[in-house]
C-alpha cells in the first residue's frame, strides 16, 4: 500500500513539467529516472527515505509515494511537489 497519492493537473509541455520534478529530487541529492510516461525517484532527507514513482497520461501526472518518514504528512509532501512543480 502506497503511503501518499496526489494527481496534478498541468498545462504545457510534460517535458518542462518532468524537468522541473528531476531539478527538485536531484538538488536536494536524490535519483530521478524516467521519461515522459513514467519513472521513479527516491531522495533522503535528515537520514529518512522519501520514494516513489510517477506515471503521465496526457495532461495529468499521478505520483505514488511508496516510502516516507512516519512523522512527514502526505499534505507537506504534496504542497512541497506544487510548489516546485509550479502548479
């Protein structure tokens, strides 16, 4: 069972939009993997694994996080990737 699942809605070029999601994961020191379809990433942060993986169907990203830290809520996690993510 998944411990996070957000879909976001964008407009444009998923291209511009996965290359925001690479910038975030591989700035904070973490692996990014994917294309345009889908992907995984993972990163640590104070020592814990935040990981997942996303699919794209048109103008729709769904992300999936797998594994976080017990004490982070799935809404920080979901208001960091809009934020970086720009949407």
């Amino acid at each position: 069972m998944a411990a996070c699942n957000f879909q976001f809605t964008f407009s444009g070029d998923p291209n511009l939009v996965l290359e925001k999601a690479r910038k975030a994961v591989t700035g904070q020191g973490g692996n990014f993997e994917g294309d345009t379809q889908n992907g995984n990433f993972n990163l640590s942060v104070f020592g814990n694994t935040i990981a997942g993986a996303y699919a794209v169907s048109g103008q729709t990203m769904d992300i999936e996080i797998s594994e976080k830290p017990f004490l982070l809520p799935c809404s920080t996690i979901e208001g960091f990737l809009k934020a970086q993510l720009g949407l």
